[in-house]
C-alpha cells in the first residue's frame, strides 16, 4: 500500500492510504489514534472497499473538535468519520449539533453506556494505568495511590514521576477530573507530585518514552493500550492498574454532520464495531474491545469478570458535558496548579 503525505497549509498533513483497486471514492478520517496503529485497521476496511482511499490526520483531540467545528460553521465539509480519544468533547459535538445519526447493524446490539442517540459510539475500553520502570522497583511499583504518595517522599522519586499535562490533554483532563470524584486525596497525590518534580507532558507516547529509559520511574495516569503495547516490546517496562480504583475511557467515534462522505463514515464505523474491526483493535492494537461478539481476555466484559468494581468506566453521556464547563474547568485547573505548588 502506497502512503503518500499530502499538503494542507492550515492544519497538519494527512496521510493518504491509497485504494487498493481503481479509486472510486475517498474517506477522510480525523483521529488521535497513531498512524502506525490505525493503519492495520485501514488496511483490513480497504480490503472489503478495495476502491476506497482513505486520507487520515492524526491529530490532538481538541484540534479535531476546533477543526470539524470551524469547517462546519463555515459551510465546508469537514472529516467524515471523527475517532478521539476525548469522550468530553466527542459528545459535545455530537450534543451540540455537529454529529450527525447514523444507522448501522450493530447499534441495537451496543450497550447502552457506549452508545449516545446512535451518533456517539464508544468503540474501546481503556484503562489508565500507572506505567513503572521494573529496574527502579526491585520489589515492585506502588499498587494504589496512597502508596504512590509513600514512594513520592524518597529521594530515588525526586524528577521521576510524569503524567499528562492536564491543560492541554484532553484524556489527561477527564483522568484528573474522575480522580477527583472517586478519590479523597486527590489533592494531596497532586502535591506530592509537585514536591517530587513532576514533568508533565501532552502525550502517552513521551511518558512512555521516559519511563522505558529510565528517565522516569513512574507514568501516571496513562493510556494503557498505549503502555501494555510498549511493554511487550520492552522487558523493562512494566504496566499495572492500581488496585483502589481504575478510571476507564473509552475512544469514541461519530460521523460529523457536515462529512463530504457520510456513507463511507457511516460504513467504517459499522467496520469498527464489527467482528473483524473490534478483533484488530483487541489482539493487535491492544484497544480492548466492546463488542460483547468478541471473546478473549482484552474485553471490556473479560475486564469487568476479572476486576469488577475496582474499574470506574466513564459512560459515553450527557453527563460528560459537566468537565467541559469552562468555570468547573478553570476551577480544576487552579486546583490543580495549587496542589503542584504547595
């Protein structure tokens, strides 16, 4: 398959996944999802739409929001299949009028937490896990978070702890808001990350990175798709899930209202939902699946058998809209740079 990258001066430059037969259409795709890891994907749905190109920007989640916004309100078309990893602002374009309905076989059959009005679907099951570098841990990495706070007191923790920076991370942001709602001491894990020098970054990938090289010892917070991908390349990276309690996100998917190709939106969400596109997502990609037609350990229902109450899953909700209300967020985030500061 031929990748070539295409030029557009106002935003990032898409890649092109040539059809594999004689083009007879494009789908444009706008996704957080990493291009190594979306193409197996775009290959497999290229394989039963041989004469489709897809055309695939790999973007932050709030450029996707602003973008399919902005064209929308200009009277542009704009992608037409969104895939985020941001549940808060996927709903919000879809609430807010820029998704669109759409009819696929499956969506009767979806649970009910991972779909909104047939125009948000959640489509993976993501915990945040802490990532650890096993060289630092002879005995083992901090299992909860009030352990964490114990670890983050030592000398050996001092500019080795990171996570997302909540200010420009979506994820990170909806981690941090749900940490404050389950757990008590938010706070003080905040401050004792701020005391042991906490780097903060805008992706799962330069955490891991660090925590892979030792550069950290611990990721807090981080995708883990990401992560148990990582790991299983690198002996020296180790991934667990905190045993107080595990926030779970999920990537959500739409068809914008104002997409070029609504069909072909509406066909590679049917794709993603299905057999085959649920079971890329769980056994290569390491996205859990959703679909309760796929069986295997990387389930979300595999998920929920084995660890029951100690996972917190985010429903796919109006509900969500409440972490994107501008004084709740600008009250979280000077919450959050206080706690840093103390």
């Amino acid at each position: 398959m031929l990748l070539v990258l295409l030029a557009l001066p106002a935003w990032a430059e898409p890649t092109r996944f040539a059809a594999p037969g004689s083009e007879a259409a494009v789908l444009t795709i706008y996704s957080t999802l990493d291009i190594p890891l979306a193409t197996p994907l775009i290959t497999a749905f290229q394989s039963g739409s041989p004469t489709t190109t897809v055309v695939y920007e790999e973007l932050l989640a709030a450029e996707i929001a602003q973008r399919v916004i902005a064209e929308t309100d200009a009277g542009q078309p704009t992608a037409d299949f969104v895939f985020s990893s941001a549940m808060d602002l996927q709903v919000k374009l879809a609430n807010d009028g820029y998704a669109q309905p759409v009819e696929v076989p499956l969506a009767r059959d979806w649970p009910d937490w991972a779909n909104w009005r047939d125009m948000a679907f959640a489509l993976t099951y993501e915990p945040g896990v802490l990532v650890w570098y096993k060289p630092s841990f002879p005995d083992g990495p901090p299992l909860s978070r009030l352990q964490m706070i114990d670890w983050l007191k030592l000398p050996q923790a001092q500019g080795r702890i990171g996570t997302y920076d909540v200010s420009r991370s979506a994820v990170g942001y909806l981690y941090l808001a749900r940490d404050a709602e389950h757990f008590g001491d938010i706070w003080s894990l905040v401050a004792a990350m701020g005391r042991a020098g906490l780097q903060t970054f805008s992706t799962s990938s330069e955490i891991i990175d660090r925590v892979a090289d030792g550069r950290l010892a611990l990721g807090y917070n981080i995708l883990g798709s990401y992560a148990d991908a990582r790991a299983r390349a690198n002996p020296d990276l180790g991934v667990v899930l905190l045993k107080d309690f595990t926030v779970v996100t999920s990537r959500v998917g739409l068809v914008p209202r104002a997409a070029a190709r609504a069909d072909l939106g509406s066909a590679f969400l049917a794709f993603l939902m299905g057999r085959d596109g649920q079971t890329i997502m769980a056994d290569r990609l390491r996205l859990a699946a959703v679909s309760l037609e796929v069986s295997g350990q990387n389930t979300a229902r595999a998920m929920e058998a084995a660890l029951g109450d100690q996972l917190r899953p985010v429903p796919v909700s109006p509900g969500l809209l409440a972490y994107l209300d501008q004084s709740k967020r600008a009250r979280l985030l000077a919450l959050w740079q206080k706690a840093l500061s103390r």
